[in-house]
C-alpha cells in the first residue's frame, strides 16, 4: 500500500512553486511537510483521503479541492485511482 505506481507531470517549476497533474494508484503512505511547505489540490478523477496526526480525516473528491498545510503530518490514501492538479508552495526565509 505504500508504493502505489505515481506519475507526475510538471507544468511549471519556479524556485518557490510547482504546479502540474499527478496520477496515483490506489495506496496510502505517511506525509511530513516541513514547516515552510504547502499543498493545494483540485481532484479531477478518483478519491483521496487525508489524514491527521489525531486520526481525523477529510475525504476529497472528483471536483473538490483540498490543502496540506504546513507542517502537516499524517497519512495521504488513495481510495480509487486518482488524478489531481497541484500546486505546491515552499516559502524560505
């Protein structure tokens, strides 16, 4: 479950920003974001599951967005195979 086959594609790279498509295979594995890195999302096809440190979780969707704040730790799972839009944010000091 923590090795699901990923792709990614990169649609615009900057020193403090990536955007692109990312595919995963149904899965699920540990997330530790550094204090300085954040995720938005938009699910185009499939489900995820985010889950929190305290054992709360968000499900999104086709057609819904979600955030990975900074800091977040926690568990990303893959309900059915899904594509997303990302954009990811590191800010340095």
């Amino acid at each position: 479950a923590g090795n699901p086959k990923r792709l990614t594609t990169s649609l615009y790279e900057h020193p403090n920003m990536s955007c692109g498509i990312w595919h995963c295979d149904v899965g699920a594995w540990r997330i530790v974001f550094a204090a300085n890195k954040q995720e938005f999302f938009q699910v185009i096809k499939g489900m995820v599951r985010l889950h929190d440190a305290h054992g709360e979780f968000v499900e999104i969707h086709a057609g819904q967005a979600g955030i990975i704040p900074p800091g977040f730790v926690g568990m990303f799972e893959v309900l059915e195979p899904v594509e997303k839009y990302y954009v990811i944010v590191e800010i340095t000091a």
